[in-house]
C-alpha cells in the first residue's frame, strides 16, 4: 500500500523556518527554529488522514 505525502508550507511559521517573539511594542525580543517544521519551512502530511 502506498502513502500519498504532500509537501505543504507550514503554516506555524508561514514557510520561513523560525518563528520570532516579540515584546509588547512590537520588537523581536528573540527568534528560534520552529518547532513544527524542525526550519525546513515545509511540513509533510497525507491529505487522505488531514
């Protein structure tokens, strides 16, 4: 049985990678990898289970 896996963009960090945390006034108090996509901006999925 075959698997159909999809290459999406994912959408924690909106294809970029990382992921910035911001303070109240809108400065980037720091970024990190996403934790979602591991920074490779993509994410797989099978369609038929999502």
């Amino acid at each position: 049985m075959t698997t159909n896996q999809t290459k999406a963009k994912c959408k924690y960090c909106d294809g970029q990678g990382y992921v910035s945390e911001r303070d109240c006034s809108g400065n980037v108090q720091r970024e990190s990898t996403c934790p979602l996509c591991a920074g490779t901006g993509t994410q797989v999925f099978n369609p038929a289970t999502e």
